[in-house]
C-alpha cells in the first residue's frame, strides 16, 4: 500500500509539472494498489481498471511505441485477471494475466530507465522516441 501512495504523490508531482497525462496515470494506478492492497481485487475491479488503461493506450498514440505497448499489455492483464476471478477462478488465466503482468512490468523497467540513457548518451532506446508529427490521429 506504501507504494500505491508513493504513486498518487507521483501523479501529483506530474500535474504540478503541468504533465497531466504521466500525473493522471500515476494517480489512478496510485489508487489501484491502495484499493487492491484494501482487498478490493475483485473481477469487476479489475476490468474497470482494464477499461481505463485501455483507453490510456488509445491516449499514448501520441506517445511512444514503447508507451503504446505498455498500457495494451497491461489493459489485456488486468481483462485476463479480472475475467479469471468471476464466478468460478480460472487458474490457468490467472497464471497468464501473472505472466503477461511479469512482462508489463519488465517493459515498465525498460520506459524507465529511458530518460537516464538519453541524459547519458544523447539519444532514446529503441521504441522510446516520441510518435511522429504526421502519425495519424483521428481526432
């Protein structure tokens, strides 16, 4: 629960920043793990956060790959985890959503460490560079 609150103060000093995307991100997953360590990790918990990364993913279009990839994966985790807690638990699903989440979280790592490559080097990993000025968006 400790890092859950470190989370939303995180979020927090995204906003300040005036980053509303990173802020709302980390305030929301802030929460989840303050919830979820108060055991709220039901189903239908777990697709509603489902439902609200998903619709992260659709915002990082303007991102980077990386991004992108993030919150898909991590939107299809918590779907896995939520439809395998329903009314009966489905342990195979649950072993995956654990799995695709081990690899959500590798990826996470990877973002992260980012910005420390690109103030050492002067450049992005690959899949950390921004999405193109001419990458299509529908809105």
């Amino acid at each position: 629960w400790l890092g859950g609150y470190l989370q939303v103060i995180a979020g927090v000093l995204q906003i300040y920043r005036e980053d509303c995307f990173s802020g709302t991100a980390f305030a929301a997953y802030g929460c989840f793990w303050v919830a979820n360590a108060n055991g709220a990790g039901s189903a239908t918990f777990l697709v509603t956060y489902g439902v609200l990364t998903m619709s992260f993913a659709v915002l990082s279009l303007r991102h980077t790959p990386a991004l992108i990839a993030l919150f898909t994966a991590l939107g299809i985790t918590f779907f896995v985890l939520g439809f395998s807690h329903g009314p009966t638990v489905n342990e195979g699903a649950s072993r995956a959503g654990h799995w695709i989440g081990f690899w959500v979280g590798l990826l996470a790592i990877y973002i992260a460490i980012n910005p420390l490559f690109e103030k050492e080097y002067g450049c992005n990993l690959p899949f950390c560079s921004p999405m193109p000025e001419w990458f299509p968006c529908w809105w």
